[in-house]
C-alpha cells in the first residue's frame, strides 16, 4: 500500500485464534506478536499442529482472529469487509497451495492468467503478463497442459506463476514442497528464490521442510500456538 | 472466463451433465408436444366454431340472454341496413371476411310422406348459402382439411334445406337420405310421439297446398312440413326439401337441428309481415382482430343509437372456453410435474459440483473472488445445463412434430361428429420461447440453493476440504 520500503509487511499483535470443537476450545494462536520485514525469503517453521497454517490464514486475510490485529501492506484488515478483503487479496496477496490447488478446467496459460482477470488488468498486458510468467517459471512449452497433464513439479511452477503475476506484495506459501519429491522440491525453492529476487516480492512460507528453512531470510518458530524464536531476533518486536 | 469455467466444468462431469440436460431436453419435450398438441386443439376448435358461427353475432339487445324463447320478438328492423352500415365501415371493412345475417327460430317438424305420420320439434337456422361457403373456407392457422364445396343449398334456391342426423332418424328419413347406420324406429314409437308432438290433421292441412310451390330442381328430393307460430302468433306452415343430412356434435342439437334458406326461414316466422333476422354473423380474417373489431362495433352503434349487442364465438360456444381450461388445466398440471423433475435434478447435479469443487472454491476466493464471483460461477453453471437442455428439447419436440404432422393421425374433437387430422402446431412462438425460458429460469433457480451454499463457504474450510 503506502507504507515504505522499512516498513513491516506484515505486522501482528496479541494475535489469538481459537476453534469451537463442540463444547471443546481449542487454541490454535496464543496471542503471537511479530513483525515480517518487506522483501524477504520470511518461513513460519515449527512442527504439525503447531499453527503455521492458521497464521498464515491470518495474515492471508482468508481468515479473521479471535482476538488481536493484523495489518498487512499498512492495512488494519480486520476493518475491512468480506468483499474489501477479497478485493485486497485480489491485489495484494498471492497464495501458493502445498496441494497445488491449480482449476483443473483452465490450462496451465489460464490458470496463470486468472488473477490478472479478478484485478481488471487490460486483455494485452494480461497476456504479456501471463507469458513473461511462464516464460520465468520455465513453461512456455506447457502453456496449453491441462494441470492433469503436468507433474507435481510442473503444477506448483504453474502455482508460483499464477501467485506472482499480478506482482504482490506477499506471497504465501503453504508447505510447498512438501507434495515434492527432493530433487523436484530444491528445482521449485530455487525457483521462488530467483523470482522473489526478480520481482522484489515478500515470500512468507510454513513449512516443517529442513531444505526450505536452510533458505530463509527469517524464521518464525512457532509451537503449540506460541512463538518461541526469531531469527533473526529482530523478528520479533 | 466465467463462460470457458462454466463450459469446461459441464463437459468435465459429462455423464452427470448429460443425464440433468436429458431430463431437462425431455421435460422440455414434454411440454412442447403436449403444448404444440394443445395450440393444435385450440386452433382447430377454433377454425371448427369460426367457420360455423363467425367471430361475432351481433343480436339485438336482450336476444342473447331471452330471445331464444320468443325469436320473432327479437328481430333486428331494417336489418339490411345494419348490415351495410357494418360492411361499408372503412374501419371493419379490411377485417371482414364474411357478414351475413342469420335467423335462428324453432317449431314443429312433420314427415307425412307416404305412411309416414312423425313429427318432431325442431331448432331452425336459416342461412345465406353461398356466405355459408364462404365460411366454411375460413383457415387462418392453415391446420384444416382441404376445403371441400357444399352445394346442397344455393343463394337461388330457397325450399332446400339440411338436417341433422338424430332429427331424419326421428322423422325416419334415414332410408329416403342414404344415411348410412341409421335404424329405422319402430312403428309404434313414430306414431305415440307423432301423437304427442303435433296434431297430425292439422297440420297436413295446413301444409296442403304448399307443396306446389316447390321449383322443380328439388323434385326427387324427400321433404318435411316445418310448422311455426309466426312474430303475431299465427301458425305458418312452409315445406322444406332435404338435400341431406349433417350429423352435429351434440346429440340434443343432431336431435333438433334443421338448416335452411334464409328466406325460407324468414318466410316460416313472419309470413307476410316484415322480414327480419336474430342475428348478423361477422367472420374476420384474423382472430387478433376481434378486439379492435369488437370495439368498432360497440362504437358504431352507440353513435347511430341502435339497440344492438355484440357476442363472440366463446360467448356463443359454452363448451369453447370449457375445452381451453381443460387442457390449460392439465399443460398446468405436467409444467408443475416436470418443473419440480427439473428442480430436484439441478439441485442435484450443481450440489454434487459445489461438493467437488470446494477446494477450488477456496482457491479461487483466496485468490480475491468475491462470494458473489462464486455465486455467480456456480449460477452460469445451472442455467447453462437449463440452456443445453431446454435447447436439446426444442429440437426434439421439432423433429416429433413433424413426425406426428406426416403421419396422418385422426381424431373426434369432443362436440364434433366428424374426425379432423390430429397434429402439433408448430406455429407458437411464444409457447416454445416460454417452454425454453421457463426451463432456463427453473434451472438456474435451482442452481441458486447450491451456488448460496458455496458462496457462504470460509475460506479456510473450503481449502482444507479435500
């Protein structure tokens, strides 16, 4: 939004989430404060359970805390309405899937265009725009493919391509390696890490991967719904 | 895009699409033949009454309500000029096909030729003859049999006249008018009803002498004694010569119905007083015009002060509008049926798809779609299967119709003696444009329960499905 380049991207305080199961409350965040610097390579590690999807959720705006604020790109979200907010994911936030999560019925060109159509961007630029994409992820051949018809490899590139199209300000990543084998997985870390540098975007992942975290920036540990640790300790405010 | 996802999801699940468009092309078919079949009845009922009795009667006032138990006192005067006064309109005149009057009356009918002595009461119509034809040839909806000519009564002849089955069996005239399957009544029965109806010397006396009169083209011909009480309460006697029988829809009227000249007719109910009519019968080109006709008609004769009223065909014809709510009834009854089949199937079918596609819903509204982007998606989806269908079931019904229209059906119209060709009547525009529509919407409709459901879904839930 308007906030400067020394700004927090993301900024959370006394975040708290809690899920009804029944008459059982279940606290998934426990009032987790953190600030997540623009531009960086940012992972939310910590084991299964611990919440790093939730916040992730949280700061994606596809979900809205217990208690406690989120303010990301500037933006005190939790002011904002349900069509505000998808607008605002429209334009500020990308999402990639650790099950890909690509439409089945759109081919790798359309599934990759799609966002460019939800922010009104003109049919020429759409289409220079969807190419460059593809051209950067390395599938102009497959263009055409059907996900059905691409690897696991080739569907998260389409993944990263259809997050990174519109230029956001963050990208979020849910375990996205974690539906890859290892070789295919370091192609696709290394592939995030050229284009976060190529298009200067903020990369914030889960992940309980000991390859990807080896990549980060900073990392968020989170356990049990707290945060125990930031590295770099600046993390945390 | 919402278009290519739409599509793209309907071929994707071809199988299930294709069974919710099926039901969907066969309820469409359903109301289109039942429809097409329907405008067919209708526009052949109404060729059928048209042809007979017009579009209008204009009556004087008070006939239609009284006047069929004292006819002479409801004559329209100086007919004649009433006619011309209609015809010569500049506002009628380009929708009028036929104007002529009528003269409706009733009296006693006697065969007392050779040992005959029965009698009978009787409805009379007198008619002009060649306007007679000139209606029978009435086919604005192109759906009759070819017209063929009536010459058994003729504008120069006057003594000849029709008579309905039911009425020559009575007055044992089956053998005398070739009618095929028509029994002779027993003796006995003939004579106690001649008894009861007429008293036989009398009337024979009356007719004596009348026969004479007859032109010679009508010799050879049977004939009966039609007995009346003229407009100033005098019994009038005139012979009438049958050129044949005609059998009618309704057995009380085939019991009673006699047709004739309208001179003859006039002759019979006011002797030698002054010659009217009961009614001045009006048969347009197009039946759309029976409103603006109407109106004119009602104009005219409140500014020329004429104590006259108009009655359409349904007016005319009781059975006319009972027909048109039975069958409205039931095309009401089977859209309701197969609105509800379509109903349940989309619901079905676009509840499965909202089931499927709930990870997808997720991403995409993760990605910025709003609730309503999904509602709208998922609405497409269900009309779209409405347009595949009721398109499909357009085309069905077409390729049936034109089956059913060359294969020669016949059937008896409920009221009618003869059967007429059975067959679909293609020409509905707004029947196939509401069967179509009508579908889309109920489709979409029911699209409308799944896709709320889907566009209610959290973000976050609908992602972890799986």
């Amino acid at each position: 939004m308007n906030a400067s380049a020394e700004e927090p991207v993301v900024r959370l305080r006394g975040l708290s989430k809690t899920y009804a199961t029944g008459a059982v409350a279940v606290a998934a965040l426990k009032g987790i404060s953190l600030d997540i610097p623009r531009h960086r390579f940012s992972m939310v590690v910590g084991p299964s359970g611990s919440g790093k999807t939730t916040l992730l959720n949280l700061i994606g705006c596809i979900d809205v805390p217990t208690s406690g604020t989120v303010e990301v790109c500037g933006e005190a979200v939790g002011r904002l309405g349900d069509n505000a907010l998808s607008d605002f994911r429209a334009r500020n936030i990308g999402f990639i899937f650790q099950g890909f999560s690509l439409i089945p019925v759109l081919s790798a060109y359309e599934n990759v265009e799609y966002p460019l159509l939800l922010v009104g961007t003109p049919a020429k630029e759409r289409h220079e725009r969807t190419l460059a994409m593809l051209n950067a992820v390395g599938l102009d051949e497959q263009e055409k493919q059907r996900p059905n018809e691409l690897s696991g490899g080739q569907k998260q590139r389409v993944a990263i391509a259809r997050a990174l199209v519109k230029h956001p300000e963050i990208v979020l990543a849910d375990e996205p390696t974690a539906n890859l084998d290892t070789r295919t997985g370091a192609q696709i870390i290394e592939l995030m890490h050229r284009v976060q540098a190529e298009f200067a975007t903020t990369f914030i992942f889960s992940t309980h991967d000991p390859q990807l975290i080896s990549h980060a920036d900073e990392t968020f540990t989170i356990r049990d719904g707290e945060l125990i640790g930031a590295r770099p300790p600046g993390g945390a405010p | 895009m919402l278009f290519k996802v739409g599509l793209r999801n309907i071929l994707r699940n071809r199988r299930r699409s294709a069974v919710t468009g099926l039901a969907i092309a066969v309820g469409a078919l359903a109301l289109l033949v039942f429809g097409t079949f329907q405008s067919f009845i209708f526009a052949g009922f109404q060729t059928q009454v048209v042809r007979g009795r017009g579009h209008f009667t204009v009556f004087r006032d008070g006939y239609f309500l009284y006047g069929a138990g004292n006819p002479a006192a409801y004559g329209i005067d100086d007919y004649k000029s009433v006619l011309a006064l209609i015809a010569d309109d500049p506002t009628l005149k380009p929708m009028l096909n036929v104007v002529t009057p009528t003269l409706s009356l009733f009296g006693i009918a006697g065969n007392f030729q050779g040992e005959n002595d029965a009698a009978k009461t009787f409805l009379g119509i007198g008619v002009v003859p060649s306007a007679r034809e000139r209606m029978r040839q009435w086919d604005q909806f192109r759906i009759a049999s070819p017209y063929l000519p009536d010459l058994r009564l003729a504008d120069d002849d006057e003594t000849r006249g029709l008579i309905g089955v039911g009425l020559a069996r009575i007055l044992n005239l089956c053998g005398p008018l070739k009618i095929a399957n028509c029994p002779t009544p027993p003796t006995s029965t003939t004579r106690k009803l001649a008894a009861a109806d007429a008293p036989q010397e009398d009337f024979s006396a009356l007719v004596a002498g009348d026969l004479d009169r007859s032109p010679d083209a009508v010799r050879g011909m049977p004939h009966i004694d039609l007995l009346a009480a003229t407009a100033g309460g005098a019994p009038n006697v005139v012979s009438l010569y049958l050129a044949g029988a005609d059998p009618q829809g309704v057995k009380e009227f085939d019991d009673n119905y006699i047709g004739m000249h309208l001179a003859l007719a006039q002759q019979l109910l006011y002797g030698r007083g002054e010659h009217k009519v009961t009614g001045i019968v009006l048969q347009l080109h197009r039946s759309e015009d029976m409103p603006a006709a109407r109106a004119r008609l009602a104009a005219l004769f409140k500014e020329k002060g004429l104590p006259l009223e108009t009655r359409d065909f349904a007016e005319l014809t009781p059975n006319y509008n009972q027909t048109l709510t039975f069958f409205r009834s039931i095309f009401l009854f089977i859209t309701v049926i197969i609105g509800v089949i379509v109903l349940f199937t989309v619901v079905n079918t676009m509840t499965m798809a909202v089931m499927e596609r709930t990870n997808e819903i997720g991403t995409t509204r993760a990605m910025g779609v709003r609730r309503s982007g999904i509602r709208r998606q998922f609405l497409l989806e269900g009309s779209m299967l409405g347009v595949i269908g009721a398109s499909l079931g357009v085309v069905l019904a077409v390729i049936v119709a034109a089956i059913v229209n060359r294969s020669g059906l016949t059937w008896t119209p409920p009221g009618n003696a003869n059967s007429v060709p059975l067959g679909l009547y293609l020409e509905s525009p707004a029947l196939f444009i509401g069967t179509w529509l009508g579908l889309v919407l109920v489709a979409t409709i029911a699209a409308l329960i799944p896709a709320n459901r889907a566009a209610k879904l959290p973000v976050v839930d609908a992602l972890r499905h799986v």
